[in-house]
C-alpha cells in the first residue's frame, strides 16, 4: 500500500474515531451513553493515534534535515 493512501486512510479513520467521540460526549450530557471512565479512555485512544501521525511525520522532516531520505 503506498504511503499516502495509508495515510489518507489514517486520517479518516482519526476523523470518524473524533466524530463518533463527540457523539458519545453529546450523548452523555443528555443523559445517556457511555460512562465516563470509557469517554476517557476513548478520548486517550484518540490522543494516542494522533500523537503517533505527529510523530512519524515529525520523524521524516528531522531525517530530512539530516540529509536522510524520510521513508
């Protein structure tokens, strides 16, 4: 698979995973839902992925300065 359909791909399962968290959340202040403890957790999962996208594209952009190719 090449780089950037993965990472479209990565971008829209992020996107889903955020919108599917804010439903939960709006859900819960009506009173209904998920307990707060799975909000959380949800909410760290959702952190996570993100952090680990920065990271990979962070890690390419220090490669290039480096005069490494970014894979």
């Amino acid at each position: 698979m090449s780089k950037n359909l993965t990472n479209t791909l990565t971008n829209i399962a992020l996107l889903l995973f955020a919108i599917f968290i804010a439903y939960q959340i709006l859900k819960k202040l009506l009173g209904g839902s998920w307990a707060f403890e799975s909000i959380i957790i949800a909410l760290i999962v959702f952190n996570l992925g993100i952090s680990l996208k920065t990271h990979t594209k962070l890690a390419g952009h220090i490669g290039w300065h480096k005069g490494k190719e970014s894979k």
